[in-house]
C-alpha cells in the first residue's frame, strides 16, 4: 500500500478519494443554491418591477395635492366679523331676487301692472305713450259712450271719443261722419260726401232739361213739377234750373246724411272697430300697406294680446282656456320676431321698437313664464 505525505498527515490513497469526493458534493450543493436565488430574484422582479422616477414624481405630486392645507387659527371677533358678512351678503341676494321677481313686467301686456299703492314700482306709463297706444282706439271712444256698472249708457267727453284736430278738420272739409266704418279712408271720403252729391244733382238737372225740351211730359220730382207749373214757368230759364239743382241738392244732404250714419264708426261692432285699428297699425308702422313688416307684425300681435288679456279679465269668461293658449301662442311668436329683428337691426333697432309698442325688454328675453289667471278688471 502506497502512502502519500499530505502536509503533516499522512493520507491514504482511499482517504485521498473520499475527500474528492466530499469537495465534488460541496461544489454541486453550492452552484444549485446560487441558481435557485437567481431565479427566486429573477421571478420576483418580474411580479413587482422597480418604479421608475417618473411614476415617482407622479406619486409624489397626488400625495402633494391630497395634503391638507395647515388649518388657519382665527380669533372669535374674526369669526363673527366673518359670519356677519356671510349673513348680510345672504340677505342681499334674497332682496334682489325678491325686487327682480316684484319689478318683473307681465309678459302677455310687456309692462309691469300696478295700482295706487305699488306707486313707483309699475311702469304704465310705457304704454300710454308708446305710439301703438296713441293711435288704437279703445270701445268707449269708437262709439262715443261709457257704460257704467248697472249698464247705463252716458256719452263719452274723454279725447278719444270727441277725436283729434286732424279727424274734426276732415270732417268740416270733406264731410260725412268723424270716423269712417269698414276700412274707408280720406279718398273714399271725398267721393261719397263732397263729388257725388253735385254729381248727382247736376246729372238730374241735365236729365230734367233733356225731358223738357223732348215734351215728355211732367217732370216728376223735380222743383218745377212739386212748386207749380205756373210760377216756374213765369221765371227765366236759368232762374229755373238753379231752383231746380238747389233742391236736388237738398235731396242729396239728405241721402248723405243717412249714408254718413250707415258708414259711421259709432255704429260699429266691435269686429269693425278691431278692423279699423288693425288698419291703422299697418298705416303706421307698414308704410302703408306692408303688412309682412316685423315692425307690423309685433305691432299687431301686441294689440291682438291686450285684447285677448282685456277679455280673459272679464269675470264671465277667466275659464276660457282656449283663448288663453292662444294668447300664449302669440306671446311667444313675438318674442321671436323681436328676437330676429335684434339680430339683425342691433340693440339700438331693438330697443326702438320696443318704445314703440311699449313692451319692456325683460317681458321678452330670457325665459319667458306665463302665470295664471289674470285678476279681474275693477268695476
């Protein structure tokens, strides 16, 4: 058996073997347990990854903004100075809504409806000096008489019924009633009342000349035939005919007078008095005869509803639902048009055609709210 030295001990070649061996195990043993970390390591990094600097920073600005402020010490006077400004500023939004919801103008009539005791708070004075307003004529001025509560009629001595200089001139000038029914103007006037009568008298007068002179025989009618033949034949022939056309002439007053009562405004219905004002609109603001005028047009719709409103207000008829939706039908038509007519005239177009029918710009911008029935006119 050979021996090998080994330092100071002496190592037999079996022992040699077994030692290789116990130095093979331990490197086995030591390289399975590096490569189960790495992989353990390798495994974990995969399920939670590093984060990056920019997610950092992002985490770091939330965390910043969640961070709650350091809260302010205040004294009790701070405290209560605060309170009273939070309650005064709250007390001053409720009266302004308060004034915005007591100035807020009707939007059916386009103005704010008061009585004596709401003094500086209604503006109807908008209305009655508007232009529409100075030109319609109401009822009691068509016809020339008021009724009163018991149903007695009186004549009417306001400005409306007893009419304006220019409608009393015309009257003196050209004749007929002060007010003409069914639409007749200044020509149709001067026709009926200052031409035809003398027309008619001087036709007759030559109908009557021609008779004599054929022999036809008495001349029925004429102021011959009525004052005797004996005296009118002792007169001369031009002495004649001038008898004879002054009194066809009194014949024709006479018919003029009953014309001028059949065609009179005061004999009207009250279809022929909302006839004569809607012509009178489209005299004023259409130039004549443009009736498809925004300007006609708001200015009949504002008409058409203060009769409609007029008529709801009347105790008999405040259930009449159909009139109401009609007169909110035509509330909002005319908030469109005048809508349009900003847009394309400019606020200062706008605003003028609101003076002159007299409706305040609040009644028709925004949102336009209809309320209930409206209150029953006094008397």
């Amino acid at each position: 058996m050979a021996f090998v030295a080994l330092g100071r001990r002496a190592v037999t070649p079996t022992a040699r073997a077994g030692t290789v061996v116990e130095s093979l195990c331990l490197t086995l043993a030591s390289s399975s347990l590096s490569s189960s970390v790495a992989s353990s390591s390798s495994s974990s990094s995969s399920s939670c990854p590093i984060p990056s600097s920019s997610s950092h920073s992002y985490a770091t600005q939330a965390q910043a903004r969640t961070r709650k402020a350091p809260a302010q010490h205040f004294t009790k006077a701070q405290k209560r100075a605060g309170e009273q400004r939070k309650k005064l500023n709250l007390e001053k939004r409720a009266l302004r809504r308060q004034l915005a919801e007591e100035t807020r103008p009707d939007p059916v009539l386009g103005y704010r409806v008061g009585n004596s005791r709401e003094a500086g708070v209604n503006d109807e004075a908008l209305w009655e000096g508007c232009e529409l307003k100075s030109i319609l004529l109401s009822k009691s001025d068509a016809w020339g008489l008021t009724e009163d509560r018991r149903g007695n009629l009186t004549p009417s001595t306001t400005a409306g019924a007893l009419g304006t200089p220019e409608e009393q001139q015309r009257q003196l000038s050209l004749g007929g009633p002060l007010r003409l029914n069914f639409g007749m103007g200044d020509d149709e006037r001067e026709v009926l009342f200052k031409d035809l009568p003398d027309v008619v008298a001087k036709d007759r007068v030559l109908d009557t000349l021609a008779d004599a002179e054929a022999g036809s025989g008495p001349r029925s009618g004429s102021a011959k035939y009525r004052a005797g033949e004996e005296e009118m034949d002792s007169l001369p022939l031009a002495e004649q005919v001038q008898r004879e056309f002054e009194a066809l002439q009194q014949q024709e007053a006479q018919s003029a007078s009953v014309l001028s009562r059949v065609l009179d405004l005061r004999n009207a219905s009250a279809k022929g008095i909302d006839l004569e004002n809607k012509r009178r609109i489209i005299s004023h603001f259409g130039g004549g005869n443009n009736t498809g005028s925004v300007e006609t047009q708001v200015a009949i719709l504002t008409y058409r509803l203060h009769m409609l409103h007029e008529h709801l207000s009347q105790p008999q008829f405040r259930k009449d639902e159909v009139t109401r939706r009609s007169m909110g039908l035509l509330t909002f038509k005319r908030a469109r048009l005048l809508k349009y007519w900003r847009r394309e005239k400019g606020e200062e177009g706008y605003l003028g055609l609101l003076k002159r029918v007299g409706v305040n710009r609040r009644a028709v911008e925004g949102e336009i709210m209809l309320g209930g029935r409206p209150k029953m006119l006094a008397g």
